[in-house]
C-alpha cells in the first residue's frame, strides 16, 4: 500500500494550536471524547470549516449508537475501505480506537487489511462485507449474485447505509492520501 503520509510531507498541513476561534470549538465538536489529541486528519479538514462542519452530522451517525448497522459491520466497511484505497491513517486509526471493540482477531486483520489475504479465514457475513467492499471499490457496483447474498443479511435500510459508509470513507481516504495527512504516533500501521 501507499507510504506516501510516512515519507513524504503533508500538502495540506494541518493547524497547530492555539486555534483561532470558532476553529478551536470546532475542532473540539470533531474530536472524540476518547481521542488522545485532535486528529490530524480534523485539523486538515479544518483548513476548510464549512465543510468540516457540514460533515460533523453525518460523521457522527456513521460512528454512533443509533446507526443501523452494528459496530462490528461497521468497522470491515471502514477498514476494508481505506485498505483498498491505501489510506493507511485513517485504517490505523480505526484499528487502534475500535478494533477491540468490535471482536477483531489477529487472523481478521490479516484477512481483512491484504490484498491477497485469505478471505475465507473470515465468518461467512464478514466476508460478505468485504465482498461489497471490493466490489464497490472494482466496479461501483454490486452484481446480483452479490446482491442477493447481502439482502439475506441486511435490510434495505442497513444495505443503504453499508454503501453510503463505503463513498464516505472513501472520501476520508481519499482526503488522507492527497493532502497526505501524516499518520498519528499513536495509530496502528499496516
């Protein structure tokens, strides 16, 4: 995957304190209560703070309590997302914060951050997850096969927010490898 966030400089810098405000408040609205510091990827964003703060309502559905998906779901979407795209802060940000959380083995990271990874190594719906991923990353579609053996699992309302969460972190992934955000001390690496 891409190492550009380790060995090369960010193109977008992030902010360093103290914040102007209303930044400063903004950035304490984006952090999350169990965050060590404020992300570097928040502090990028806030370069642009009316986007940064237009994306605060959907971020946060994504990542809480009342999604529709549960956390385990949710993170293979992410993790398999920024894998895919080579976004390895943001992957080593969710590793490290949920990881735990969401029941992940050694043998799932292995799986699930691989390009030629074993991916029957995995339970049957993780893999589909990874499936739609893949899929979506290749194609920007899922075919009907596929399709079919999602909706056995999920409803339309789940399958609406899987996608949607795959094009958001797509994004996240994307503003990480161009603007080349560089990865937390503290974050997981590939």
């Amino acid at each position: 995957m891409t190492d550009t966030a380790e060995h090369h400089p960010p193109r977008i810098p992030p902010l360093e304190a103290p914040y102007p405000e209303p930044i400063g408040e903004l950035l304490v609205r984006m952090t999350p209560p169990q965050a060590p510091e404020v992300l570097a990827l928040f502090r990028v964003l806030a370069v642009n703070p009316a986007l940064a703060e237009r994306t605060l309502d959907l971020g946060r559905y994504l990542l809480g309590r009342k999604a529709a998906i549960s956390l385990r779901e949710r993170e293979i979407v992410i993790l398999r997302v920024c894998f895919r795209c080579g976004a390895e802060y943001e992957w080593g940000v969710h590793w490290t914060g949920f990881a735990d959380a969401a029941g992940f083995s050694g043998t799932d990271r292995r799986a699930m951050a691989s390009a030629d990874g074993d991916l029957a190594l995995l339970a049957p719906r993780d893999r589909l997850l990874v499936s739609m991923v893949d899929q979506l990353h290749d194609t920007s579609d899922l075919d009907d096969a596929l399709w079919e053996a999602l909706r056995e699992h999920w409803s339309h309302a789940q399958l609406i927010e899987l996608m949607m969460l795959a094009g958001w972190y797509h994004s996240v992934s994307y503003v990480c490898n161009a603007a080349r955000v560089p990865l937390e001390k503290w974050a997981a690496r590939w």
